[in-house]
C-alpha cells in the first residue's frame, strides 16, 4: 500500500487551495480597509432602517428590544454574548461610554443562555439601556452580524449609519464613532 | 545605547540578511565552496545585530525612555521590572522584533553546530532561513519600527494593558515563538532538500531535532496560554477555540503529524514527499497565525494589537513564501524516490494513520476558523462558528487517535503482529473496564458522567499501554530483575521520551474529560460571615478589604475554605489599574492534587453589603498542567539523546564534503 503511484496534479493541489485562500484573504482585507472609512462599509444595510426588531428581555431586566426603541435618539446596537472573549476586551470601553452618558446603549445577547448573560454582566457591570435576546440568531441574522462584537450606529430614525466590527478601540471610538454621533445628532 | 544604535543594528541586519540568503545559494548551485561559506558568518552576524537591536529596545523599556513612542504607548514607570521586560513583546512591533531575533538565533545555531551536515544542504538552508529573515526585517523596517522617536517627551507611558500584565502571558509569546519559528528550520531544511532534489534517512535526522525543539517549545506555550485564560479571565474555562487559539493550535498539530511522519522517512525512507509538504505546511500555517492576529481579519480578544496595512504586507510575505515553497514542490517532489513497502498493519502503517488522523484534525480546525471568511467571500452568508462545531468534529477524531496511540508504539516496522498485540493490551483493557467502572460508580449514570468516564477509560488505555510497550522493551517480569534494570538504563533517552510524552497525552485526555464532566459552578450574593458549600469545601466569606498594589487598587475578598478539618485562606481580587484604567478579576484558585477550588470575587458590595460570589469545583483541570508539561518534557528529553546531537552519521556525499573541504 505504500508507495502509492501519485498522480502528478495531487502535487498541485496544496498549491492552488493556498493560491484560494490567499484570495479570500486579500478580497476581506480589502474590505476590512474599506471599513476604516464609514462611506465604504461593505454592508447591504448601511444607510437602510434597522430590521424589524421584538426581542425579549432578560428575566428581570426590564424591557426587551424593539424596532419603535431605535427610533427615538442616536443610539448604538452592540451585539455581545457571555462566550464572546472579544466582548470582554471591549467592555471596560462600553462601561466608559454608558458612565458619560454619552449615547443610549443597547445590546443584543446574541446566542447566549439569559442566566450567563445576566452572571456576565453582574460580574463585569452592565452598560446597556435596553437589551433583547437572541438566542436562534434571528436579530443577528437581520442585521447582517459577522461576529461578536459588533456595533451598529442608528440615527434618530433609526437608520444604520455606521457598522463597527469586532471590539471597538479607544481610537476607532474617538476618531470614528464619537464625531459621527456628533453629526448626526446636529 | 540610544535608540537610533538599535535602529541602525536592525537597518544593517537587512543587507546582511540579504547577502546571506543569495550568495550561499549560488554557491550551491555552482559548488562553489568559498561562497557557500558566507553562510555561516553571515548567520552569526545577523544574530548579533538583530541581538544588540533587541537588547536596545529592551533598555529603553528597562528605563522607562518615553522619547520612544513604543515605550510610551506600552510601558509605564510604575510598573513592576517584570512586565517592563514583557512589554518588550506585548506589543506588534517589539513581538516582531523578537520573532526575528528568534529566527537569527537558529539560523546562527545551525552554522555554529552544523558542522556535520553536508556543506551543500546546509549553505541551502541558511540561504533559505536567510530569505525569511530579509522578509521579516523588511517588514519591520518599513512598516513596524518599534525605534520611532517622540517629540517632545511625555512624563509617563499609557501603560501595558492589565490583561497582559501576568506571568503566565509574559512568557507565553517567547514559548509560542520559539515554536513557530522553530518549524522554520524544518522548513528551510524541507526547501533545500526539494533544491537538492534529494530526500533520505540522514536528511530526517537533521530535521527531527528542530521539528522536537520547536514541538516542544510550542506545546509549552499553548499550555501558558491556556493556563492563563483559565485563572485570569475568571470563567474557569481554558479553551474557547478563538481564532488566535486556533492559529497556534494548527501548527502544532501538524507539526506533530511531521514529528511522526520524520521517523518513517528517518527508519524506512517512506513518506518523503509527504514529509517534505508537512515541513513547509507547519511553518506556512505558523505564518498564517501571524498573519491571521495581526491583520484584524478575524475578531478575537488578542485583535487589538491589528492593522489591515500592515496585513497587507504580511499577506504578501505569506503568499511568497507558502506560493513559491509549494511551487518548488509541485515541480521537484513528483521526482522524489519512493521508499520501501510495508504492510498496512505496521508502525509505518500506525504512523500514517496518526498523520492522517491529525492532519484531518488541523484540517477542520482550520476550515472552522477560516469558514466565516470563506462563506463570506463567495457570498454563501454571514455566519460564525462556535465551540459547539470545534467540539462535535474535533472529538471524533482524536478518540479513535489516542486508541491507535496506545497499540501504534508496540507495532514492529514493515509487517505488524497483529495478535500478538492484542494479546498485550489485556492489562490496559482491564485498566479501561476498571476505570470506567469506577468512575461511573463515583459520578453517576447521566449522559455527562459517561462520557466522563468514558473519557477516564480512554486515558487509563493510552496510559496503560504506553507502560505495557515499556516494560515489553526492558522485559519486566520476563527476565530477572537485573537484566530488566539493564535493559531500562541503555534504553534510549528517544524512547523515554515518547513514553513521556504519550503519558503525557494520557494525563491531558482525563484533565479535558474530567474537568468537561464533572465540573461544578456556584453563583450566589454573599455578604461577611455567609458560608456555602461547593464539593465538599465549607467556603466562608470573611471579608473585603481594598488594597494598594504597585500600578493598581484593588478590592480583595478574603474567604477560609474548609474540608475534613483542613482550612486554607483564598483571596481573590478585583482589580482596577491606574494605567490604562481596566478593570481584571484575579481568581483564587487552591489546588489539590487532583482539583482546583476556584473563587472569582464579582460585583459589590451593594446597599446591603452583598458580594457576588462565583466558586467552581474544578476536578482534573491540574492533569491538563502536568500533562501539557509531561509532552514539553518528554520532547526535550527524546531531544538529549546522543543520536540527536552527534549520532547522525557521515553519508557519503558528507564525507566526500569534508574531504574536499
């Protein structure tokens, strides 16, 4: 069984899945460049309404998640769960924004089991006004979601002006985010 | 030593790097003896500059000199000297530095003790290593220059974020690094071998010393890693399949299918082209980890350091050096000699399936974390995938891996017997039937314990006939005493090793089982004086005092944890730092010799004075340790034997070198 007759075109093979996959590389970080400037976001959603929203609410947290709630202010969509460990890098910057009441903020625990979202954030403080659930992926799905963390920047009609992917820096934040929120509340 | 020293030391690496990876590649090409001797001094001083260019930076971070923006971006004077030095590496442009260092400091350690390779192979692959250097030097030069001046100088640094601040993540990259660079040298060797066109058994014996070297470094660095996330992020958890885990966990995958597929080329000449593509597999799949945390394409907690320009670059590194490797493959390997047959029950037969058990492993690891990428490429949706797709593919494959694990070792090379090794692992199937037996009676009947002990089984069979294969080999209970006590002393430090490391493995299999099984979490608010019982342990919140530590403020809870009369004192802390202002949890963890009590201090206190309070029972996670050490270990060990160091014999092209030399 050993000295097995290879086909000759099987020594290609590792070549061409690379040449694949150096392609797939190339075309995201083109996108993700793109993503540096808010004009260029690669999202179908951008500058569209937010999808229709009615997600539960924690037990015992008040009020879920609705589409009627992003339509009253400026306010930020950040997509969290409990399993994410990109969340956690991100919230101290979070738990900044809520403290300096700077923009309302709420959250969709995406996939998560309710009783380890509300341990997650009793344990690391909770930034969010209002927060819907989404255990099936159905609000995440809607709004195109990639991955956790994720943030979307809804104007006071609620139409996504902004998309931010992953955690978001001190310098995306003040560079990007908070001028955009100036502008659109003028 | 100013900074502009470390600088020009770097800026002068590059031509040296350069000359390095053409002139001894002519050379080969023509024979040319006085050329491929450039290689070797070349090598040294690329290590030196390179060296006196990290030991620059490291002074600038030692001193706290915040005219370099790196040192102000990512050090801070109150900082304890441990985390000034990690800092070095805690961040893109100094880790780079010291990956290239790393780099110089093998290729400077082949042309110092390489003295017994051919002068062809080896002008060859320090040409190559030289090559990867020049891309890195480049990219450090031009787009991560860690020597960047700041005018005017700021009083005080931002700080190194507190995450990063630990013992466990300061000698993380160092070990991870050692890894991925040392597959490297595998690589190198791979790619003179296919410019050689030519693969044997000495040609293997040089590689499995630096494909151990750098298995070793890297199965210890995941496991810090590991350790880590595990008592710093306060979950209890020490695996999340993150993208940036992954990217380390690949390579060592395949990196252990190479380990293995070497002895066949090394014993039997078989495999040589599949061991040529493992080498540069390994090392292209440590460049895509590179690659992948750096450019920011993936979200993961360690993305903080990317940037999309520089992944550019990094991109086009990787797409030269896997494209152009595989090229040379695809064009040279087709040529290469087949080795001898064997039978499909053989060691080489048992090694095969191991590479092609792990190989399938690091397959869907990696088509796990690229999938988002892909999917999203060719339009098929947006999506992510979790633990719950890593988990259902990834555990099949290794069950049916650690039961050949345990038989592979005991099969002769060419034909294997088959019966007879059942008839040798009647003391390991009653070890699994005990085991299990135990375990089920100990835990329960529900679908976890099972599985619990199901795992338990598995680790008592590897661990069981690994032994088994041992006291085959020193005839125990079969000859006397005295010869079996000779037989164990000249026995091969090689094969300690693998017997290290297979048991090794055994421990790790019942740390994952039993701490996935049978762990125990407890929330509750507490306030001082309230007691809760978690396994057995009598836990008794005391009380939280704030306490003053050198860059940081922290609230500490105090809690006396009793069993059997025995108290012991946990005091777990949440902690603020001054710079940057984040908040860390630093769990209390006490450890028995087969558990972990583990007791994370959470919000409060409120109005009333209550804690949040989180313990978990932890049983089997110290087996994760010892058995993570076990593998670095039984490496190193297999790597002090004399065949590793001198043993390679002189082939006759060597020797026809040396007379000409």
């Amino acid at each position: 069984m050993a000295a097995v007759n290879q086909k000759r075109w099987t020594f290609l093979l590792p070549i061409l899945i690379v040449a694949l996959l150096v392609g797939v590389f190339a075309k995201r970080l083109i996108d993700v460049k793109g993503g540096q400037d808010p004009s260029l976001v690669p999202t179908v959603l951008l500058d569209t309404p937010v999808p229709a929203l009615d997600l539960p609410p924690l037990p015992s947290r008040g009020e879920g998640l609705r589409t009627a709630d992003l339509k009253k202010d400026v306010s930020l969509v950040n997509i969290w769960g409990s399993w994410c460990v990109a969340c956690l890098a991100e919230h101290p910057l979070l738990m900044n924004v809520a403290a300096e009441n700077a923009v309302p903020l709420h959250g969709i625990a995406w996939r998560d089991d309710p009783s380890a979202s509300l341990r997650w954030l009793a344990r690391n403080g909770d930034p969010y006004d209002l927060i819907g659930q989404d255990p099936v992926s159905e609000a995440a799905i809607a709004f195109g979601v990639t991955g956790a963390p994720e943030t979307f920047l809804v104007d006071g009609d609620g139409v996504i002006r902004y998309k931010h992917t992953g955690p978001i820096s001190r310098e995306a934040w003040d560079k990007t985010i908070a001028p955009l929120i100036e502008q659109l509340r003028q | 030593m100013t900074p502009e020293f470390g600088h020009f030391a770097l800026a002068l690496a590059l031509p040296v790097a350069l000359v390095q990876s053409c002139i001894p590649l002519i050379g080969a090409q023509r024979r040319d003896a006085a050329l491929m001797a450039v290689a070797g001094p070349a090598a040294m001083a690329q290590m030196l500059l390179i060296g006196l260019a990290f030991a620059t930076l490291t002074q600038a971070f030692i001193t706290s000199d915040f005219s370099v923006v790196n040192v102000f971006q990512n050090s801070h004077t109150a900082k304890p000297l441990l985390y000034k030095i990690s800092g070095v590496w805690g961040n893109h442009e100094g880790s780079l530095l010291l990956w290239v260092f790393i780099l110089a400091v093998f290729g400077a350690t082949v042309a110092a003790f390489g003295n017994n390779l051919p002068d062809r192979l080896k002008a060859r692959a320090l040409s190559v290593q030289g090559m990867i250097g020049v891309g890195f030097l480049a990219f450090i030069l031009f787009t991560s220059n860690p020597f960047l001046r700041l005018d005017p100088v700021p009083v005080q640094g931002e700080g190194l974020n507190p995450l990063l601040q630990d013992p466990g993540l300061a000698f993380h990259p160092p070990m991870l690094y050692l890894g991925y660079v040392g597959f490297s040298m595998a690589f190198s060797f791979a790619v003179a071998a296919l410019l050689e066109g030519r693969v044997d058994a000495a040609w293997a014996r040089w590689v499995r010393p630096w494909t151990l070297a750098a298995w070793s470094f890297l199965t210890v660095g995941i496991g810090l890693g590991s350790w880590w996330a595990y008592y710093e992020l306060g979950w209890g958890g020490w695996w999340f399949w993150d993208p940036v885990e992954n990217a380390s966990f690949i390579p060592w995958l395949t990196g252990t299918a190479l380990l293995h597929s070497a002895i066949v080329v090394e014993k039997r000449e078989a495999l040589k082209s599949w061991t040529i593509l493992l080498a540069i597999i390994t090392f292209s799949l440590s460049l895509l980890g590179t690659f992948l945390v750096r450019s920011g394409i993936l979200t993961s907690v360690h993305a903080f350091a990317s940037d999309p320009t520089r992944g550019v670059f990094i991109l086009a590194l990787l797409a030269i050096t896997v494209g152009g490797s595989l090229t040379l493959y695809a064009i040279r390997a087709p040529k290469l000699e087949q080795g001898g047959l064997f039978a499909p029950i053989s060691r080489e037969g048992g090694l095969l399936i191991n590479n092609l058990f792990l190989a399938t492993a690091a397959a869907t690891v990696l088509l796990g974390t690229l999938y988002p990428l892909i999917a999203e490429a060719f339009e098929l949706g947006k999506l992510s995938v979790g633990a719950p797709y890593f988990n259902t593919v990834f555990i099949p494959l290794m069950v049916p891996l650690a039961i050949l694990m345990g038989i592979g070792p005991m099969l002769t090379w060419k034909r294997g017997d088959l019966r007879g090794i059942l008839s040798r692992v009647k003391a390991a199937l009653a070890a699994v039937a005990l085991v299990f037996g135990v375990a089920l009676l100990l835990s329960g009947f529900s679908v976890t314990d099972v599985a619990g002990a199901a795992g338990m089984g598995l680790a008592a069979w590897l661990a069981v006939a690994t032994l088994t294969e041992w006291s085959g080999r020193v005839r125990l209970f079969k000859a006397p005493i005295d010869e079996s006590w000779r037989r164990a002393t000249s026995l091969r430090r090689a094969s300690y090793g693998m017997t290290m490391a297979h048991i090794g493995m055994a421990v790790l299999i019942a740390g994952v089982s039993g701490s996935s099984a049978w762990k125990q979490e407890n929330i509750l608010t507490m306030v001082p004086g309230d007691s809760v019982t978690v396994a057995g342990f009598d836990i008794t919140l005391n009380g939280a005092d704030v306490i003053r530590g050198a860059n940081y403020e922290s609230l500490q809870g105090n809690f006396t944890a009793t069993r059997g009369g025995n108290a012991v004192t946990l005091t777990p802390e949440r902690r603020v730092y001054d710079q940057p202002v984040q908040q860390t949890t630093e769990a209390a963890i006490h450890t028995t010799f087969w558990a972990d009590l583990y007791v994370v201090l959470g919000d409060g206190p409120d109005e009333s004075g209550r804690y949040v309070v989180r313990a978990y029972f932890e049983p089997f996670v110290p087996f994760l340790w010892y058995g993570i050490l076990m593998m670095g270990f039984g490496g190193l060990i297999s790597l002090s034997d004399r065949k590793h160091r001198v043993g390679a014999p002189r082939t006759s092209d060597t020797v026809a070198a040396a007379a000409g030399a």
